[in-house]
C-alpha cells in the first residue's frame, strides 16, 4: 500500500526490515544499545559485528525516545538509526509523546544525514507491549506531520511482521 504526501511517499509492506533497499532502517533498540530479540537481533545478527562495534565508539547508551545512527554492515542498507520506543504500561505514562518521539527523532537524524529513504518497524508494540492499534496511529500521524513540515525524506516505509500488524496499518 502505497500513499503520497506531497512530493514523498508512505509505503506499507509486510516482510522483513533487514532486507529493505532503503537507504536507512531503523533498529527498535534498547536504552544500553546491547543486541536482544526480534528486530534489534535480527538487524545485529544480519548486519554482522561492525555495527556493535561503532556502536560501543560512539555512544554509551540511548534514552527512550531518542535516536542515534551507525553504518549498515553487512546490510543492504547504508545507515542503521538506533531508536528506543516506551515500554507499554497504561498509555497515561508519557507512552504516546515517547513513542511520537522515538519516530521523529529517527526523521531529523534521516534528515541530517540526507537520507533519501527510511524503513521502519512497527516501534514498541513487541516485546514492549505497545498495543499495534494505537502505535499505528501514531506512527503514520507523526510520519504524516513530518514529511508536510519537512518535505522529506521521498520514501518511509513501514516494514511490518504479519499480517495482523500490516492489517493494524492499513486500517489506520
């Protein structure tokens, strides 16, 4: 599913992020930037131990809501951006806001180094229990406001596992 908003493009996609083409994916990280399960270990395991490596270069750790960048490895991707999305309490414990963040922040990191396009996961609503109904909500609202104010970057895409989550962004 393919939308456009002005000159850039939202796509939709149900798949696998480590084998995007896009210029950048971003990685759902955690707070230490230590490799874990789902996307942050498929993205380490598939991008091989370069990235760890500038990872420990360049930073100590990486506040919920924040983002920072590193090269692909051995991706298809140039540029990894590590972002922490909340983790799910109640929805009345800044979740949203940090959630709204974590995407925006991956953006203007995009954006600072001319990214062109971008591949996300659906951020927070796996191991960290973010409901997929109101994440994708404020995913696309957050992308949607983004590329109106910006003008870029041409491509986000959403790379979405299952079809349960596709379904979720679609509707939205």
């Amino acid at each position: 599913m393919k939308v456009t908003i002005g000159d850039c493009v939202i796509e939709l996609v149900q798949g696998d992020i480590t084998e995007q083409d896009t210029e950048a994916i971003v990685n759902a990280a955690n707070e230490e930037l230590i490799p874990g399960g789902g996307v942050d270990g498929a993205i380490h395991r598939k991008g091989g131990p370069a990235i760890l490596k500038e990872l420990r270069e360049k930073y100590t750790r990486c506040p919920t809501g924040e983002a920072v960048i590193t090269g692909g490895g051995n991706l298809k991707a140039k540029y990894v951006i590590h972002t922490v999305g909340p983790i799910y309490k109640d929805g009345k414990s800044g979740e949203p806001e940090l959630l709204r963040k974590a995407y925006e922040n991956s953006l203007k990191l995009a954006l600072e180094y001319g990214i062109s396009s971008i591949s996300f996961p659906s951020l927070s609503t796996g191991a960290y229990g973010y409901p997929i109904e109101e994440a994708s909500i404020i995913a696309l609202s957050t992308v949607i406001e983004f590329l109106k104010k910006h003008k870029a970057p041409d491509l986000v895409r959403f790379v979405l596992w299952g079809e349960k989550n596709y379904k979720a962004f679609e509707k939205t």
